[in-house]
C-alpha cells in the first residue's frame, strides 16, 4: 500500500479548463499543488460551473486545502458524484467547510451598554455581600471553634501582615509628620503660633492622615498579595480539591488573614500616630525653636479618647475592607496567569478607592 501511494505522488498532475469545467487529473499532494498553481496562472476562466475531479487517483490534506482555495477564488463547486472513493474521504476528512463558522453578536447600543453595567454592578454588589457574610460567620466560628482553622495560621499571617510592613509604616509615618509639620511651620511661624504645630500633627494624625495612610499602605502590600494568592489557588484549582476534601475554602484561606489583619492594623495604626508626632517634633525642635516638655504637653492636652477611638476604629473597618476586596477579586480569577495579574491590579485598585471613601465616609459621620 505504502508503494502504491508512492507510484501515486510521483504521477504528474494536469489541470484544464473545459466546458466551464476544470478538470483535475493525477495526485493532489503537497509536491503536485505547486506545478498545479503554476498551470492555473497560465489559463484563462471565463465561467468555472463545477471542478472535476473524478480522474483525481490521490488527495491529502494539502490537495483538500487547494482544492478549498480553489473554489473560493472561481466561486464553483466540486462534483462530488463523480470522485472516487478515495477523494470523498479525504474531503470528508479533511474538509474545514464542515466546522461552522461562529456567529459574531453586533455590539450593543448605548443603552444596553448602560443595562449591561448596571446589572454587572448589581450582580457584583449581591457576590461580594455573599462573600462578606461568609468571611464574618467563619471568622466569628473559627474563634469560638480554632481547631477548624489550620494551626498557626493566624500567628503566620499577622509576621506577614503586622511584623514585615513595620519598616516601611514607620519611615513613612516619620516622613509625613515631618513634612506635615515644615508645611505648617511656615505659615504658623509668622504669627507666633509655632506651638501649635503640635496641635495639628496629632490631630491630622491620630485622626485622618495615620489610619488611612497605613491602610494605603497594607492595600497595596498586603491586599495584593490576598488577591494573588487566591486567584493563584484559583485557577490552579486548589480550592476546588479543598472542597473535594470538605474542608471550606473561606475558612481555610480567607479568615486567617481577616483575624490577622483585625489585630495587626490597630498596632500598624498606633506605630503610624507615634511616629508621624515624633516626624513634627523634629521639626518644631529645630525649625520652631520648640521644646520637648512643650511640644508633648500640648500634643497630650489637645488629644483626647475620642481621637483615638476615631483613628483606631477606622483602621479596623480599613483592615476588614481590604482583605475582604482581596478575596473576593482572588475568587473571581480566570485565564490563568494573565487572570492573576488581572485581578490583582484590580484588587489594589478597589481597595485603595474603598479606603480613601469610608475615611471621607467617616469624616462625615464624626462631624455630625
């Protein structure tokens, strides 16, 4: 068979125009289609009815391809009562005309674009109310029950969370305080207010500019890292073997991290208050000409309960946005590794904005 398929190839192969037919003879195979193209630039078709291969003895993938091409460019159509055995097959085989083309939707109109977002917003709102009632019901049985969470996990995630972002919170912190305090000092200075500088330092710090930078600060770090993590289980399909093995993947990924970051932001926030003072106090000591004893008398008798009820609140509300916005952006994951970095972009984004909003939020709310 093998040398009968040969003998084949090596025939040479004729193509002629006749009564609006082109006829094909001898084998259609990758090394005939050539010299066949090369005889069809030379002829002239007026009208091509049908082609005719009937005298066709061997067709491959490649003659199935010419022949495809060949009806495109004369609008004709093969006969195919007239071919042998062995062309029907290969057509049959290897014919792309049998897969349908996929059937392109127009693009939606203005209006429906509007439709299409507003029930996207509605069905994302409803997900991630899902997802936050979950977290909390876990968190608040993991605490009664600790056993059903992986041991150490919570000690593991509050090093990853509190203990590693504690160098860069604290130069941050100092930075802004200090810088806080120089912007201030000039305007302040010409009135001969300098010992009121420690009054705005505390206040914008303990208050607004410590909690929120801190949370900024724990979105971009710690809640891209929620969302890589999850998004990775994700798509490499470790969540889904959680759940063969009946254990609750929100249990087991997502509340470690919301008890760790419940814990660790108050402490993050505290360290962001001392050191954005200590930032000013540099700058009332050496630009004001203030001293130690006055410069944290007056930081003490300007601050009160309230303020850091007020700071620390909001940073326990920050923490819990952040790793809930994290994971649930790490469960929405798609597309492998480009769905990872999708969604940890994402994540970061949302998180930041959501920060930035409860604090103009809460700002609101303690004014009134």
């Amino acid at each position: 068979m093998a040398k009968k398929t040969s003998d084949h190839i090596q025939k040479p192969a004729r193509i002629y125009y006749q009564d609006t037919q082109l006829i094909l003879e001898g084998p259609l195979s990758n090394q005939t289609i050539p010299a066949l193209q090369k005889q069809l630039k030379r002829m002239q078709l007026d009208i091509v009815g049908t082609i005719d291969i009937s005298a066709v003895n061997y067709i491959d993938s490649a003659g199935v391809a010419f022949l495809e091409e060949l009806t495109d460019r004369t609008g004709s159509t093969i006969d195919l009562l007239k071919a042998n055995e062995n062309g029907q097959r290969a057509l049959e085989t290897f014919s792309s005309r049998k897969n349908q083309k996929p059937e392109y939707l127009p693009e939606p109109g203005f209006f429906e674009s509007i439709g299409n977002a507003v029930y996207d917003i509605k069905d994302s709102a409803i997900n991630f109310l899902y997802l936050t009632s979950e977290v909390v019901l876990w968190s608040f049985y993991g605490i009664v029950h600790p056993g059903s969470r992986r041991k150490g996990s919570v000690i593991q995630q509050s090093y990853l969370i509190g203990s590693n972002a504690v160098g860069i919170i604290a130069l941050l912190s100092f930075v802004l305080g200090l810088i806080l305090a120089l912007q201030s000092a000039a305007q302040l200075r010409q009135f001969g207010a300098n010992i009121y500088v420690a009054d705005l330092i505390a206040i914008s710090m303990v208050r607004e500019m410590g909690p929120m930078m801190t949370a900024i600060i724990i979105a971009g770090r710690s809640g891209s890292a929620f969302a890589a993590e999850i998004s990775t289980m994700k798509v490499t399909e470790e969540l889904d073997a959680l759940q063969m093995m009946a254990i609750n993947p929100i249990s087991y990924v997502v509340v470690p991290k919301f008890l760790a970051i419940t814990i660790c932001m108050p402490l993050l926030v505290t360290l962001s208050m001392i050191l954005g003072i200590m930032g000013g106090f540099v700058i009332g000591l050496t630009y004001l000409d203030l001293t130690f004893v006055s410069y944290f008398n007056e930081t003490i008798s300007i601050l009160t309960a309230e303020d850091l009820l007020v700071g620390l609140s909001k940073s326990v509300f920050f923490a819990w946005v952040i790793v809930i916005i994290g994971s649930y952006f790490g469960f929405k994951a798609q597309g492998g590794a480009a769905g990872v970095g999708k969604v940890t972009t994402s994540a970061v984004v949302a998180s930041i904005f959501a920060v930035i909003f409860l604090d103009a939020l809460f700002s609101l709310i303690y004014m009134i």
